[in-house]
C-alpha cells in the first residue's frame, strides 16, 4: 500500500482524538472501517503506531515519530486548498496570526490588514503552544515571550527574530499602595503583599518564583489569570508582575522594580523568511507604539538609552544573537 495523505490525516485524527471511536466519528467513517485502515498503515510502514487501551489509544515511540513528519505534510496540504481556493475565487488568504497576551497586538492587526487579506488572531497563554502551531501549519507567524531562565522549545526549521532581547518586567499595585510613591519599587517594599501569578504561561512561575527567592522573600501567591489579576489589585488585595506597556489607571499603579530583576525575550517566530519578514516590520512599529503611551516604560526607556535601532537578520534555533554570544533559542529534541 503507499501512503496518502488521508492516510496522515486519519493517524493525526487518532493522536487529537485519543481513541478510534471519536476519531472515527470526526472523519465520518464507521470504526471498523478506521480501524482497518490504521492496521494497513502500520503494515505499510513496519509497525504499530498506536498502543490500543481499554480508555483508547495512545501514540508508540514509532508514531509519535511518524506524525512529526504528518502533521506539517497535512497542514501544508491544507493550507494549499485554502490558498488555491482562495486565488480561484480572485482573493487572498488569510494571515493567521497567534500570539501571547499584548498590548501591541491592535496596533499589529491592524497595520497588517488590508485589501483581500484579514489577518486571523489565535490567542493562548502558552508559548510553546503557538510555537508548536506555527511548526504544524495551523499558525503562519506567532509573537511569543521567552521568560528569562526557561528557554522555550523550539521545533527545528522555525524561523525566529527578536524583537527585543530583554524587556524588563514592571509591578501591578494598587494606587494607594505605599510603594507606588516613587518612580521605582523595591522588592522588600512589597514582603508583606500576597502576589498573583498565572501558572499557565510558560515559564512565569518559576521566574516570578526565582526572582523573590532571591532576596529572600517567600510571600503568599494566588494562582489565576492576569485579567482577574489586574482587578484583584485594583481592590488591595494583590500585587503582581506585568509588561512594562501596561498603563497605570486611577486605581492600579505600574511601576518599575529596582535593579529589573525579571525579564523576558520578545520573539516573531514563523516557518519561512519571507513570511516573517513581511510580518515583522508591523509588529516592530506597534510594540514601539503602545512602549511610548506607557508612562513607567517610556520613562525606563529614556534612562537606559534611545530605543533600539532596526532588528538584525532572523534566527533559527542554536545560532548566537549577534553581539550577545546567546543562543538564539533551544530547539525541541
């Protein structure tokens, strides 16, 4: 038998579905008939893809191998029908486009829209997430943070550019809250707060962690996301971290932290060159738009220096960024 690409997308169905019963039931096939087909696939290629259980199925070593290779096959297939459909019909596809949570994400959308193209936004907390999409083929391009001391997976072939090497991370608190005084908060200012984190995005935790670790602090934490946050502290009962394009408000103050013992890297990670370059000049100019509006940034920004000239060349996983000897990110093995 020689493999088809139905037959990549019915092994991708089984690895999303997680048993033969509802993987069936998404491609419209009996299970009887999916479950032969799978028998002739793994006869085809030598051996079993899928361990059958009680509660389903779940991937062999052999498989998970195998659907690496698919899903990029099935997604680039995908995405030619949609293309061709839509340069038949006389228009242009869209550009999907994911992203962590950001302030610059209105101002991208919009300088990236325009006549026959309608950029589609998928949003998730999880950086390694977008980043496994874009890979996949079901995200062209994806804007992500690197939380500092946890390197994000990349998979290989990933085309990466920084958009900024270090933004520092900035304090939520309330107005009234003694520390929001001054320009500039002190960790041992906030020893007797309890602090909020969202454990969902990669990484946060355990810089947020690391960072009161070392000056000794060991505070109450709540775990939740940053929108139920921002609410939390406008009422005194949290304080947490946030981007430093975030904007005070007559309730909440954001304010710097001495020393910006927390940072993180900001990356446009897509599967060509041509595709994040077109991409990346709009990102750039909206980043830097919503980093004027905020009082606290502009004002770091100002203290450390004019802003930073034009990025240099895409990355791919491994290689150094120029003048910093760091490897650019840390592929996925």
């Amino acid at each position: 038998m020689e493999l088809e690409v139905r037959h990549l997308r019915a092994l991708c169905a089984i690895d999303d579905a997680g048993s033969l019963h509802r993987a069936a039931r998404q491609l419209g096939v009996a299970q009887p008939t999916l479950s032969a087909q799978l028998s002739r696939i793994e006869q085809a290629l030598g051996g079993r893809l899928f361990v059958r259980e009680r509660t389903g199925c779940r991937p062999t070593p052999l498989g998970r191998t195998v659907l690496g290779r698919a899903r990029p096959l099935v997604a680039d297939m995908r995405t030619l029908v949609r293309e061709t459909r839509a340069a038949a019909a006389g228009g242009d596809s869209r550009l999907r486009v994911g992203s962590t949570a950001s302030r610059a994400l209105a101002g991208w959308l919009r300088r990236l829209r325009r006549p026959g193209l309608e950029p589609a936004l998928q949003m998730d907390v999880s950086a390694n997430e977008l980043l496994r999409r874009v890979a996949d083929g079901q995200l062209d391009v994806a804007f992500v943070h690197e939380v500092e001391g946890s390197p994000l997976r990349v998979p290989e072939g990933l085309r990466l550019r920084v958009l900024v090497e270090r933004e520092p991370q900035f304090v939520m608190l309330p107005a009234d809250h003694p520390a929001a005084a001054g320009g500039v908060v002190r960790l041992a200012d906030l020893a007797e707060d309890r602090w909020m984190v969202d454990p969902t995005v990669d990484g946060e935790w355990d810089g947020v962690h690391r960072m009161l670790r070392a000056v000794g602090l060991n505070p109450r934490v709540l775990h939740g996301d940053y929108h139920t946050a921002a609410s939390l502290v406008a009422t005194g009962e949290v304080v947490t971290v946030c981007q430093p394009s975030s904007r005070s408000r007559p309730d909440l103050a954001v304010r710097r932290l001495a020393g910006d013992p927390l940072g993180v890297r900001l990356l446009l990670a897509a599967r060509t060159r041509d595709r994040l370059d077109a991409a990346y000049p709009a990102l750039e100019e909206a980043y830097w738009e919503v980093a004027r509006e905020s009082c606290a940034y502009r004002e770091w920004l100002e203290d450390t220096g004019p802003l930073p000239a034009p990025s240099p060349p895409p990355l791919t996983p491994g290689t150094a960024v120029p003048g910093t000897g760091r490897p650019a990110l840390t592929p996925s093995r």
